[in-house]
C-alpha cells in the first residue's frame, strides 16, 4: 500500500480517504466527529484510532483509494493521516500513537503509563513547531485564510519530519522542552495535596479544585471516563467545561448529550456582585465554557490553555458555585438515560426538555 497526502481541495480529483474530517464523496471516511460515516467496524475515540484498526482490517487493503486528505491540523488527524502514509511504522508504534491522538484531542493521559511521557513530547513539539512556523489552533481566520486551505502547508511541513521525532524524541527537545516542563510541573500539583478532586459520576461532573490555573494537559489528565470539568481555583476563580469527548462520537463508553448553559449563567448572575457577568459558548462548540467575562475570548484563546487566559474572581463562594452546578446539572439529566452517537438534533431536544 502507498499513499499520499493532497490539500482538502483536490479530494474530488481523485478517489480520496478523509481523515478527522467529513466530506462529501470521500471513498472512505475515518472520523470521530459526530454522525461521520465512519465504517462501524473502524469506529475508534480518536480519528487516529479508526486509523490503526483500519490498517489492521482485511477489506481495507481491496480499497482503491490513495489519496489521503483532512480539512484541518490537530494532533489525532495529523497523527490519523501520518499513520495511513507509514502504516508499517504505525502499527510498529500503534499503542504510542493511540496516546499521543488521544492526549492531543481529549487532554487525557494516564500519567503511569510508561508511554505517557514520550506522547507528551511528541505533543509538545507538534503544538511549539506548529506555533513557530505557522498559526496556533484556530488561528486560521485571524490570518484571513480558510482552515483547510492554510493547514496544507502543515502537513507538507510535519509529514515527512515527524518519523525521526518517533524513534528519537531527544532530537527535538530544544522544541518540546519548554511546554513539556511546564505541564510536568502541573502534573506534580495536580497530584499534590493541594488538589482535591471529587466526582459526581451519574451527572459526568469532575470537581478539581486546585491553587491556580493548569495547562490542559495536567488539568485534564484525570479525567479520563468524565466529560465536565469544574475548575476552582484560589481566589474565587471558577471555569466550567464541557470536554471534547461530547462534541464527538465516543466509541468507548455512553456519554450524556451537552446541555444548554443558559439557565445556570443566568442564576449566577443572579447571585454575582463583582463587575463581571457569567457568560457562556453554545453546546455545538467544540468545548464550551461557563466563565465570568472581561472581554470576549476568541476561539483561540478557549482553545488555549487556562494559565493563558484571565480567570476572574466571583463574589460567589467555591461551596455555592459548585452547589448550583451539581443541582443544574442533575435536574437536567433526570429524566436522560447516557447513550453513544447522539445526533446534534437530539442533543437540541434533549436540553430544550
């Protein structure tokens, strides 16, 4: 098998796989996003992930398409689309990459897995190289460019680059270095004594409460099987996240559908005597969050990690903030039952009910 990469804007020249992404007249669809066409035999957490059980699946090989495409850059495609040019090297490397996708797009890891500190590096260098050369995540639109058009410049870049980080990650410390040690360092508070963290399983609620803002990569590290975040922070600082694991299709487990935030800002503010609203994204973004506002973030900067970001300080107790958020929470799933593949028209009636 040989294949090769083409700019989303060629798919239609020749038969094409898509990657992460979905698109009309794809002869092959390998994509975690919600209602892809993905085979269900290939169905995986991450895009990369349907990629490796693709390469592995019999019938994959009788498909005539070799041209490989994804409409944007993130690690899980970048990763997916990598594995369907070096599928020898991917399958050698398959539990590594697995991670790093998932790392990349959930911001989980299990921090005791011997392969978690090589998946952060290659993380690392792939988010400091792409902000050195390029444009941060979502940074497309600021430079008046289309996503899928600017991120082929991308992979042109990291495709033929990225098997030597694979097999020497030192050859790229001067890149991953500096975020690495960052979020090493927040993994340690994050285990400390200084963090407690409760759940609240039967609403997907995981409360962190911990001295100061995280990357997401310790932040998240945790929380792997949970799909809402309440950060708390010293100060009265407070965010509330919706993961990414509810924007896709989650292969691995039922999950319950995002509900609108727009009741439970509305009691906050209600409650709320510093100079700040609580405001909110809405259910279809890729992680909604429930924050108090100065300025209005781009979608750059809710990408970005909390630590790069202003959290301001509520007039509102942790206790009381946390006690509306779990009743909110728990009134609106009452009477919904947790499933997999969710539409994004049921999700609607699921939070209008």
């Amino acid at each position: 098998m040989s294949y090769h990469f083409v700019p989303f804007q060629a798919l239609r020249r020749q038969p094409t796989i898509v990657v992460d992404s979905t698109a009309t007249g794809a002869a092959l669809v390998l994509a975690h996003w919600r209602a892809a066409p993905t085979p269900v035999a290939l169905r995986d957490d991450t895009s990369a992930g349907s990629v490796l059980r693709a390469l592995r699946h019999p019938a994959f090989t009788e498909l005539a398409a070799r041209a490989v495409t994804a409409n944007h850059f993130d690690v899980d495609g970048f990763v997916g689309v990598w594995s369907l040019l070096h599928p020898e090297a991917a399958l050698r490397h398959e539990a590594l990459l697995r991670r790093t996708a998932l790392l990349g797009d959930f911001r989980e890891l299990d921090w005791q897995d011997d392969r978690a500190d090589q998946a952060l590096q290659l993380v690392c260098w792939l988010n400091a190289k792409e902000k050195e050369l390029f444009y941060p995540p979502f940074g497309a639109p600021v430079l008046r460019r289309r996503e899928d058009e600017a991120s082929a410049e991308k992979f042109a870049w990291f495709l033929p680059r990225f098997e030597a980080l694979l097999l020497d990650p030192e050859s790229g410390r001067a890149a991953w270095k500096p975020e690495y040690e960052r979020v090493r360092q927040a993994v340690a508070g994050m285990q400390s004594s200084a963090t407690q963290i409760r759940r609240h399983p039967a609403i997907g609620l995981v409360v962190i409460r911990t001295p100061e803002p995280l990357p997401y990569y310790a932040l998240f590290g945790h929380t792997a099987g949970d799909d809402i975040v309440l950060s708390i922070y010293a100060g009265q600082r407070y965010e509330l996240e919706y993961k990414y694991t509810t924007w896709i299709d989650l292969e691995s487990r039922p999950t319950l559908p995002r509900l609108p935030l727009a009741a439970l800002a509305a009691q906050l503010n209600a409650q709320e005597k510093s100079s700040h609203r609580w405001t909110f994204d809405g259910i279809t973004d890729t992680g909604p969050l429930l924050r108090l506002a100065g300025k209005t973030l781009r979608k750059t900067e809710r990408y970005a990690d909390p630590d790069h970001r202003p959290i301001y300080a509520s007039s509102i107790d942790p206790d009381a903030v946390e006690q509306a958020v779990v009743a909110f929470l728990q009134q609106g799933y009452a009477r919904i039952q947790s499933r997999r593949y969710w539409t994004w028209a049921e999700i609607r009636a699921a939070g209008a009910e």
